[in-house]
C-alpha cells in the first residue's frame, strides 16, 4: 500500500530529524517517485501538517477495501490493515507519530572489553 510506505517513511523521517516533514520532498530520496503520485488521479498523494506530530495523506480511491478485509481473519498481518480501510472516493487519514520515536536510540553496538 503505497499510503502506507509513505507513512512509514514520515515516521522514518521523523525518528532521524525529531519533526515531521513539511511536505513529502524530503522523501523522494529513499522511495521511488511513483509511490508519491495517486495511481487513479495520476496526481501527487495529499499531504497536510495537522500539527507537530500528526498529518494527513489524502487518495482518490476506485475500489473500496472494507469487503477484503472481511475475508482475514481478525489477527491476520497482512493488507488490508485496519488503519488503511477506505470506501470508493477520496479519503484522507489522519495519522499521529507514535510516541516511542521520542524515546532515545539504544546502542546496540558491543563495546569491545578491555
């Protein structure tokens, strides 16, 4: 799902600058170009700061994916994922940055002993 990727790359961003991005260029760099453009209006995904931590991506949506998820089990990983289901129009969703970005990176390197 191509929200979705952005999302995480958002989130990416995020843990690396301790803010969310203005717009999505700053993206472009580690995603392909595509995934930023709307398959069905062939135009860039919506995207829109809400405030420090959350935002908005917004897609013109041909299909809804509210019937496939009905054939998952509940606990199923894979699409569609909850958070992402839509209806046929467009549909925007609104996201937060989860709070354990904000936590410090552990150091996972071993220190050599001396």
């Amino acid at each position: 799902n191509r929200l979705r990727n952005i999302s995480y790359q958002i989130e990416e961003y995020y843990r690396e600058n301790k803010k969310v991005p203005d717009d999505l260029a700053p993206l472009e760099k580690n995603v392909l170009a595509f995934n930023f453009k709307d398959p069905v209006s062939d135009k860039p995904f919506e995207y829109r700061l809400v405030d420090t931590k959350t935002y908005e991506l917004c897609a013109e949506f041909e299909n809804s994916n509210r019937e496939k998820q009905e054939e998952y089990p509940a606990d199923y990983y894979s699409y569609p994922d909850p958070a992402w289901l839509h209806d046929v129009s467009r549909q925007c969703f609104e996201k937060k940055i989860p709070d354990y970005l904000d936590q410090p990176v552990i150091d996972m390197v071993p220190k050599p002993v001396r």
